[in-house]
C-alpha cells in the first residue's frame, strides 16, 4: 500500500509539474501582441523611409538592419527561439553570421560601397 501512495505523490507532483511547464511555454498574448504592434511600426518605417530618402548606401545599411530586427523578433518570440537553450540558438546564429559575411563580401566586391 505504501507504493500506490508513493505513486500517488510522484503522479501529482508530475502533473503539478506539467502543468507548470504548460503555463510557463505560454508567454500571454500581450508579449505576442506587443511583438506584433513592435514589427508593424517598423515595417510602416521601412515603407515611409523607402520612398522619402534617396537611394544610397545609408538607406540599404538601414534596410538591413531593419530586417535582422525584425528577424529577431520573429524568430524569437513567434517561433520560441528566446526561450530555448543556447546550443539549440546559437545553432540558428552561426549559420546567420556566416550568411551576413558573405552579404558584405558580395557587396565589396561588387563594388557596391562606392555609392554611399
């Protein structure tokens, strides 16, 4: 009899614990609606800075980081990249340097930078 009490105790101790990790996992809507309301100002700046200042580099550098911000947002909050463990990001981040050295590699040599 004493097992089934013991059992009784690690069983609810386990649903006290999923339950925990259920509401933990969930962030609230108002994070999500704020991250929403964050990304639809700057992309309502993307638009308005695209056709109110001239085409230059300035403007392409600010583009650029423009879309890593909302990148990270997305990534981060909309599809739970925040709240997961270091490997598991720095796996998705590694990659992304890379990729952004070979972005500034191609416009070097593009000679792209002589436009600023």
């Amino acid at each position: 009899m004493a097992h089934t009490a013991n059992t009784d105790n690690e069983t609810l101790m386990y649903e006290n614990n999923q339950e925990m990790l259920y509401l933990g996992a969930s962030h609230g809507t108002k994070e999500i609606w704020k991250i929403f309301g964050w990304l639809t100002v700057i992309t309502i700046l993307d638009i308005i800075l695209y056709f109110s200042m001239n085409p230059t580099m300035f403007r392409n550098i600010i583009f650029v980081v423009f879309g890593i911000v909302k990148a990270y947002l997305i990534v981060g909050y909309f599809m739970h990249m925040k709240h997961e463990r270091l490997n598991l990001a720095l796996s998705i981040i590694v990659p992304v340097l890379f990729i952004l050295g070979l972005i500034f590699g191609l416009l070097y040599e593009g000679n792209f930078w002589s436009t600023i």
